[in-house]
C-alpha cells in the first residue's frame, strides 16, 4: 500500500513538473517573440523625422550643460533610466544645432525652454549664450520661456527678444558663492585622524578635513576670482537686457524690499526691473508662439522641433579629410589608468594624444581641458605625452574651459600656447596627500590592533594603526618633492623661474583674466580661437579639417544604448516606477559627492593636484 501511495506521488509530481516546464517554455518563447517584434518595430519601421516649415527650433538642456557626456552610451541610457546618474546635456550638439539652424530656412524661431536646466560652469554657459546670439543676429526672434528661472537659466534666457514668466515664477538671481561642509568636529567626535600633507597656504582642497570653517587664505583667493566671474555675469545680463551692472546689484541687494513693496509678488519685481518682458500663463505663452511660427494642427500647440530630433534629422557630421587639427576632450577628474568619458584617465587620454601625434594627416593638437585635476602621476603621464608630440614638430596648444586647476593646470602647462576664457578658473599649483586612520574609532568600541612586523615599517600603511612619526615624514618629503616638480614644469613651460611660480602658486585659484595677467596663460579665448592658433602654428591652409579621437564602443554597448534610446516614453517610466530614487537631501548629497571624488583617487603614490573650486 505504502509503494503505491509512494507511486502515486511521484507521477502526481512529474505532471504538475511537466506541466511547469510547458508553461515556462511558453512564457520564454512568447518573451523571445515579444523581444524580436520589439527590435522589428525599432529598427525597421520608418519613423524618420522631418522639419515643419517654419517651425521652431525649442533648445530645452537638461540637467548639467558638459564638454564631455560621462560614461560609455550603454551607461548612459541605463543610468538615466534608472535615475543613478544627473542627466547632462553636451554642449557641443546645442552648438551644432544653433549654427545649423540660423541658416536652415525651414527653422523659422528659437525657443528657450529651460525649466530642465541645471546649469554649467561660466564659460560653458558664455559660449552657449553666444551661439543664441548668432542665431539672433540672423533676423530670426528668441522666445525665453520657463515657469521660474535660476541665476544660470536666466543667463541664457537675458539674449532673448522676448522673455516669458509665468505668475507663480520668478527671476532668482543670487551672485555667485563657494561653499563646502567642514568635518573636524565630526571627525574629531568619531576618533578619525585625516592625517593631511599639502604644500601651499592656498590649497584648501583638504581644508574640511582640518577646520571647522575657511581659512582667511583661501576665503581671499576664491572672494577675488569669483568677482571677476560675477562681473563678467552682470556685464553679459545688462548688455542684453539693456541695463546697467549697477540695476542687477540693486535688484539682489534690494529683494527683501521689494517683496515688501510687491505684496510678494517675485514675477511682477522681475517685469519691474525689466529683467522679463511678459508675466503670462503657459497658455498665453503657447498661444504668442502659434502666432509666431503656426500651429501643429496635431499636437494642437506651436510647430517645433527639439534640438536631438533636429540633430537626427541633419545626420552626423562627417569629419574631413587631409590635413587636420586633432582635438582631444580632458573632461572631469584626473584618474591613473583607462577611463570612459567624463573622467580623464591618465593612460586613455594619453593614447588620443598619442595617436594623434602618430597620425600623419594630424598637424597641430588642441587639448581641451575642463577638470580641476585629480592624479599627479596621471597629470604627469598626460603632460609628457603632449611633450613628446611637440618634441616631434606637431603644436600642441591647451585650450581652458570653466576649469583648468592643479592637475588640469599640470596637463596644460607643456603646451605651446595656453588658451583661457576670462571666466576660466584655473592655477591652484600645488599638492597634497591624505592618509586616514580609525584606531581611535576602533578604541571606543573597545576593538585594538596589535601584532608584529619584521622591520619598522612592515604594517605602517594599515589604517587601523596610528601613522608613526617617520611615515608621516616620508609622505610629507613626498609631498615637498612633488609640489617641487610641479614648480619645474610649470617654470620650464612657461619660461619662468621656480621662485617666479612659487609666488604665484601655493595652491592659489586665479580667474583666467588674472592668470593671463601674471604669465599663467597666454591668450583670452575659447576653443575655436585655439583651433585657430594651433593651425596657424602648423602652417595648415584655410579648409583644415577637425578631427577628434573616437571612443571605442563595443558592439554591446551600441546595441543596449540604441534600444533604450529607442524604447519611448514608456520604457523610461516603467524602469522609474520599479527604481528608488536616488538621495537628494544637499548635505548628504554634498558629503557623498566629496567622498566618491576622493574615493576615487587612486594615484600610486598618494599624491594628488585637485581643485574643490566650483561655483553657484
């Protein structure tokens, strides 16, 4: 009876698993089905874009305005989907489009629409806001719209022929500012030592390690570049709105008063200091710009067409051939290694200027640099290697975008000429080294370490043991010789002596129109002007082509960016329904950014050329 019961049982079991494996055969196959319709309906449907006549052109970035986007575009699109990473826009596609469009006679406007922008740093924003000035100089109008506008949306906005607010919004409009997060009370509170070696009262990127609030040195320094770069702000605001520097510092000096007088009216403040032209609803903005340039009878809204579909519709621009100037993008932090984009990787970014100094059709290299360094060692591999391509007779010449400090100031200083915005931050010459150790942490738990070593330095870099008083010797030696070689290569390339740098250097932050001033930088301009001069030292006739090193993209990669680019609204939504959201309290989202920047270093001697030195 019992075999039997048992019998039973098992054929019962391998029904319901045969009928398991049925139903999941069905499911896989119908997933397959489903994937492959998909892929069907992406890439062989004709979906091509196609510009309205007379429509307009919306410039809409999101997200942070980059030289360089960061990641591979597999990484990309899945960090977007799953809102790991801010969205950035690049700067050079919003260029690209605007240049396009002012001599497209199907575009018939521009409109600014900017509620997504989270801005970017000075120079970025400058070369932006005069493309929309080109654009304008071509008898086309610009229409500003945005609910409410931050300091950096309203400086794009303040070229416009008309600018819109809505009546709940407002024109926020602050000065600059450089704040940080001080720890030592902290650190001291939970028995961390961050023992701290640098060269150069000015060099306060370790300083919250140290004190609990800024050195008088370092408030000095960022106090006076920040006011160049403040200056040149309101200089661009009143030229476009027809107003003086002096109305701009009265509007932030007297808000509180006119909220007052305003019966806490932020929009009508804005009309009455003539920094909007219109306080309107989204309606009534809608409706001024169907009276523009026409209606979608589809969309039942203005003709228009975004700046990435207007990109699809132009193709890719095809590089020229022959003679040419290479550019390579140094982009973020300074890392040893290989490194995707948006960071600089000490090996990676030399091998573009390697082979574009081993590329015959190559005849002068512009560097683009935007990174407040990182690495010395990677500093100093990407530095020879702009070396070597001058040592074989091609030009190198560095160009400056918002920030070019310690070891983006390192990779530059080789060049044969320096290019620099005004509103470039860059110097910072100097070095430092951190070491943390947890044994007082350890000790309040009541956790110790011990043990042994066969000479007096075995187990010195453990960081559950204090540094012992030769170690911190040896590190701060380390560190004097490598502020000392930082000295030697900014002295040969500059044509300077070292007690010349030393005094210029410390650490110090200079706006790029100082830097200029004391010898740091050769000229004022931007990239085209780089390129410019780097053909010119090569001799290179007019119709030089520019050509920038490829990423190496793996078939992959292209394949999970494509779909995902692809996959519409819904996909975006799905994923971000199923995702949690990322942290976004400032203190912490403050205190994590800070942490992942050091985390990240990984120099081999410990040794580091980095500038905390942005704005908002």
């Amino acid at each position: 009876m019992q075999e039997k019961k048992r019998g039973l049982v098992v054929r019962v079991i391998r029904s319901l698993w045969g009928v398991l494996n049925w139903t999941r055969r069905i499911v896989v196959n119908l997933a397959v089905f489903l994937f492959v319709l998909f892929l069907f309906a992406v890439f062989l449907l004709d979906s091509s874009p196609k510009v309205e006549p007379g429509a307009a052109l919306v410039l809409a970035p999101r997200g942070r305005l980059v030289e360089q986007l960061t990641g591979l575009p597999g990484e990309r699109a899945l960090n977007e989907l799953t809102n790991r990473a801010d969205p950035e826009t690049l700067l050079q596609d919003q260029l690209r489009a605007l240049r396009e469009a002012a001599r497209d006679d199907r575009i018939g406007a521009l409109v600014l629409r900017l509620e997504g922008f989270a801005g970017g740093g000075l120079t970025k924003l400058q070369a932006l806001r005069a493309a929309i000035e080109e654009f304008k100089e071509s008898g086309k109008k610009v229409i500003a719209t945005a609910d409410d506008y931050s300091q950096s949306q309203y400086y794009l906005a303040s070229v416009a022929d008309e600018i819109w607010v809505h009546p709940f919004g407002s024109v926020r409009i602050t000065g600059f500012s450089s704040y940080r997060i001080y720890y030592k009370e902290a650190i001291d509170k939970l028995g961390v030592d961050f023992n701290v070696f640098r060269v150069g009262e000015y060099k306060s990127a370790v300083e919250p390690y140290l004190r609990n609030d800024m050195s008088d040195e370092s408030r000095q320094a960022r106090l006076e570049w920040m006011n160049d770069l403040w200056s040149a702000y309101k200089r661009d605001v009143a030229a476009g709105r027809d107003i003086t520097a002096e109305e701009i510092d009265s509007y932030v000096a007297n808000f509180p008063a006119l909220m007052v007088e305003y019966e806490g009216d932020p929009a009508t403040i804005a009309q009455a200091a003539k920094l909007v032209d219109q306080v309107a609803s989204r309606e009534e903005i809608r409706d001024r710009l169907i009276e523009l340039v026409g209606q979608d009878d589809e969309e039942k809204s203005y003709k228009r067409i975004g700046v990435d579909t207007y990109l699809e519709v132009l193709g890719p621009e095809i590089a020229g051939r022959g003679e040419a100037v290479g550019v390579v993008i140094a982009s973020g932090a300074i890392e040893d290694g290989s490194r995707s984009p948006g960071t600089i990787g000490g090996d990676s970014t030399a091998r573009q200027i390697r082979e574009l100094r081993r590329d015959d059709d190559i005849k002068a290299i512009v560097l683009r640099v935007d990174s407040g360094g990182g690495s010395a060692f990677a500093s100093e591999v990407i530095r020879r290697e702009v070396e070597l391509a001058r040592e074989e007779g091609k030009p190198v010449v560095a160009s400056m975008g918002s920030v070019a400090a310690s070891g983006g100031y390192w990779i530059s200083v080789s060049a044969d000429e320096i290019w620099a915005q005004p509103t470039t931050i860059t110097g910072s010459i100097g070095i430092f080294s951190l070491f943390p150790t947890y044994q007082r942490t350890q000790a309040k738990l009541g956790v110790y370490t011990d043990g042994v070593g066969t000479t007096s330095s075995a187990g010195s870099m453990r960081l559950d043991r204090a540094i012992s008083p030769e170690l911190a010797q040896v590190i701060q030696l380390g560190t004097d010789r490598g502020y000392r070689e930082f000295l030697a290569r900014v002295s040969a390339g500059r044509g300077m002596t070292v007690e010349e740098v030393d005094a210029i250097a410390r650490g110090r932050v200079w706006s790029g129109e100082d830097a200029h001033g004391i010898g740091l930088v050769d000229h004022l301009g931007g990239i085209d002007q780089a390129i410019v001069a780097a053909a010119k030292l090569a001799n290179l006739a007019e119709g030089y082509a520019i050509r920038y090193p490829e990423v190496e993209i793996d078939f992959k990669d292209q394949l999970i960016a494509d779909l995902l680019a692809r996959g519409g609204p819904w996909l975006e939504q799905s994923v971000a329904s199923v995702m949690p959201r990322r942290l976004s309290h400032p203190m912490l989202t403050t205190m994590v950014e800070e942490m992942r920047v050091l985390e990240q270093f990984n120099d081999p001697r410990g040794l580091y050329a980095y500038c905390f030195c942005s704005v908002e």
